[in-house]
C-alpha cells in the first residue's frame, strides 16, 4: 500500500503536535523532574519543524528543507540535553549541535537541482537524525537511571527503533532509484516513515514515564525525611518531657536544700534577738542584717523555683475568694519599712469586705505584694504609693498601683518582664532588687487569665493594673411571714 505526501503529513504532524501537547501539559514538572523543561521545548520545536518541512508548497523548497530538517534536528537535540540534564550533568556542551543543526539548515537547500542532490539530501537528513538518537541510546545504557526501570527501557528502546529507523531511511535514499523526494510516495519510504512516528510516541512515552518515576522517588524521599522528621520530633519531645521531669524533681530538691537552712539562719537570728539578755548589746544590729539577709534571700529562691515551676508547667493555683482590701493591706504592712526608711506613704482605697475575687489568695497577695514594693522602689523621696480596686462594670475588679516616681519607658515593658531585667540602669543602685517581681507577677496572673497593664500615672509616675473576676454579691434573703 502506498501512502501519498497528504496523508503522511496529517499523521505525523497530528502525532507531533499531540506529543508537543502532552509535554506541554506536564510542564510544571520542570520544577521538579531535571531536563524535562528541554522535553517540553523539543517536543514543540519538532512539531514546528514538521509544519515548516510540510510547507513546500507553501514556502520555497531549499527553505522548507533546509530550514524543516534543521528545526527537526534542534528537537532531537534537545531531547538529547534533557536526558543528560535528567541524568546528572551539570552542563551540556553545545557546540557541536549547533554546528551541526547550522550545517544541515544551510547545506540541505543546495542539494536540490540534480538526482544525486535528492539521494543525498535524503541521506543526510535521515541520517544526521538516526546520528543524534543512537547518542540518546548510548547515553542512556551508559549513564540511565539505576536500576534500569520500565520506564528507561521503554524510552531507549524508542532511541534504538528510531535510530535503527532513521538509518535505514538515511540507507534507502542513496539506493533509491528514480527521483527520491524525501516524501516520495512508496511503500518503502511510507513504511519508513509511520515506524519513525510510531517510535517517536514510544521514545516520548518512555520519557514522560521516566519523569513520573523521578517525581515518585522524589515523593518517596520527601515522604521518608518527613517521617524521620517526625519520629526525631517524637524522639525530642519525649526528651524535653524527661528534661522537663528530671528539671522539676532538681528544683525541688533545691528547694528544700535552700529553704531548711536559710530557715535556720532566720530562725536562729530571731531566737538570739528574743533571748538576748542586754537588748542594746553592738552585735544585735548585725544579727538583724543576718535575719533581713536571709529573708531576702529566701524571697529570692521562692521566686526563682515558682518561675521555674512556671516554666514546667507544673505551677498550680488553688482558686477561692480574696479579699482584696485585706490582701491590699497585707501588702502595705509588709513594704511598711521600706517605705518609713524612704519616707513613702501608702495609701490604701479599697472598702473593706465589698470586693471580693475568685482568686487564689496567696497568689494575689504576691502580686499586690511585689507591685506594691517596686511601687516604694521607684517612687520619689517623701512621695506616694496608692493601692485602689473598684468594680469594671462587667462583672469584674480592677486592682491598681500607682507611684509618682519618674515613670516607665511602656516600649521596655516586654523586656521588664522578663526575669533578672530592671526598669532602668539608672536607679538600680537606689531602687535594689533582683528583678524577679514583675515577671513572677505576670506568671501568677496568667494563671487566673489575665494580665498586667503598665501606663504613664497623671502628673507623672507610674501606674499598673490587672483585672479579677468579681464574686457575685449574695441576694439579699427575702423576708417570710
């Protein structure tokens, strides 16, 4: 059977542009799969070089076989770069393929004007073809993908039948007798020609198959790392949690290795004070330093191991109903000599019994404790610090300290409320302290769902406050006859 030019073209031009569609259709594989984007390019590059070789009719011959055979050696060469790049090489030397693809734009429109011409046109466009697919087969049984896949075979069996094809066609156009065009219409030359484009949809399958196995590797790394991931997280979680255990049981021994003896060292100071025959003998004012010493540093352990226990998550409060008026007057008689030493007056403006939290109380005695003390701190000389609560309205109470000393910077305040930081290096000498107040408060306060808020007091000063959840008033009973 003899197919004529028409039908050849329809074929192989329908075959080359769905081919060209398909690798156009998995282009976004380039970001993933190495030398597919020169896949994609060389499939649309072979299809154009089939329309242009097809055209004779339509442009001169010399440019639609010089031009048609040049563009359709550019695709194989292409396909030729995009295996290499797919099997790891880092650059692909192009000299050589341009020269060649130049060679046979330009050398093919001169081989037009005697027979011989045409055999040899034939020769040379086949076999320049058939050339560049055995390299693609070589290349790939000497640097494919390992091991040899299905997919790898399928596409360099398709290298190997349209080398084997091309050659055959490149042999068949110096034997051929007559007036070979390269589309002439015999059984040989169409037979030829449909195993060309049979084996250019093998080759095309195999490659696009070849892509697909990259990206399930890829998939199946990515997938292993994620769960090596997961298991080293696992693996770090259960280690914190033993840190976090092993933390929690040191701190606890710490604390009861700290707390024992520096309760001994306060108890003794006081049974010397109390027991001392002559009240006015020269050590006893050391032995009230011993005492004060030793409280304040026990209020310092008691700090630091309530943060840490913080930390861990093993900080509780036991909720019930404050008193705030008697927990704001707590406050005040602790920091009493403080203040009288720098000559602060407190003030207190809570009515007493009518404001009443849901709260743990030890924990908000804490908290009016330690902003009360930094409130004397930082207030001016023969100053004032006031302590005053009142209902919000909404169900709740809000608790404020305020001093007239020289303010806060409110940009600072995150960093204040981190352990060990101070207001500011400028009153550290005069103002004391460890700087564990503020953040232990915070943390306290956290736990009851709220929070501190600092802000500039009216005409200067400081003034911070927090809000408590208010314990409904009781009905009054209703009277019965």
């Amino acid at each position: 059977m003899v197919l004529e030019a028409p039908t050849l073209f329809v074929v192989t031009a329908a075959v080359a542009g769905a081919i060209a569609f398909i690798f156009a259709a998995f282009a976004r594989l380039r970001r993933e799969v190495p030398g597919f984007s020169w896949w994609v390019w060389s499939g649309a590059v072979s299809f154009l070089g089939i329309c242009i070789l097809f055209a004779r009719g339509a442009i001169p011959m010399g440019v639609s076989v010089g031009l048609g055979n040049g563009v359709l050696l550019a695709g194989a060469l292409m396909t030729w770069a995009g295996v290499r790049r797919f099997n790891g090489a880092e650059r692909v030397a192009w000299v050589v393929p341009a020269l060649s693809v130049a060679a046979v734009t330009l050398v093919l429109p001169l081989l037009q004007r005697t027979p011989s011409d045409f055999h040899l046109r034939t020769f040379l466009a086949s076999g320049s073809l058939a050339v560049v697919y055995a390299f693609l087969a070589v290349e790939m049984f000497r640097r494919g993908p390992r091991p040899f896949r299905p997919s790898a075979v399928v596409a360099t069996a398709g290298f190997v039948l349209l080398a084997l094809s091309l050659g055959t066609r490149s042999l068949s156009g110096l034997a051929a007798v007559g007036t070979p065009d390269l589309f002439q219409p015999t059984q040989l030359q169409g037979v030829l020609i449909m195993a060309n484009v049979a084996f250019m949809v093998v080759h095309s399958v195999g490659l696009i198959l070849m892509a697909m196995d990259r990206l399930q590797e890829k998939l199946q790394r990515t997938a292993e790392a994620l769960r090596l991931a997961l298991d080293d997280r696992d693996a770090a979680r259960q280690r914190a949690e033993e840190a976090n255990l092993t933390r929690s049981t040191y701190f606890s021994l710490l604390g009861h290795e700290l707390r024992t003896p520096l309760q001994a060292v306060i108890g003794y100071a006081e049974l010397i004070q109390v027991t001392a025959e002559d009240q006015d003998a020269p050590h006893l004012p050391h032995v009230e330093t011993i005492r004060q010493s030793g409280r304040h540093m026990l209020s310092i352990v008691e700090g630091i191991l309530t943060l840490a226990k913080a930390e861990t998550g093993l900080l509780e409060i036991d909720p019930g109903e404050v008193d705030l008026a008697g927990a704001a007057a707590f406050a005040a008689g602790m920091v009493a000599p403080a203040a009288e030493a720098r000559g602060v007056r407190v003030g207190v403006a809570v009515p007493p019994g009518r404001l009443v939290a849901a709260a743990d109380g030890q924990a908000i005695r804490q908290v009016l404790l330690n902003l009360v003390a930094n409130a004397v701190k930082f207030a001016a000389p023969g100053g004032t610090v006031s302590v005053a609560a009142r209902d919000d309205g909404n169900g709740g109470i809000e608790v404020a300290v305020e001093d007239d000393g020289p303010g806060i910077d409110l940009a600072r305040v995150p960093t204040l409320l981190r352990p060990f930081q101070r207001a500011d290096n400028r009153y550290r000498s005069a103002a004391g302290g460890t700087g564990l107040g503020l953040p232990l408060s915070a943390v306290l306060l956290s736990l009851h769902g709220t929070e501190l808020r600092f802000a500039h007091a009216e005409p200067r000063g400081t003034r911070v406050s927090f809000t408590l959840k208010a314990v409904p008033a009781a009905a009054p009973a209703v009277a019965t006859q």
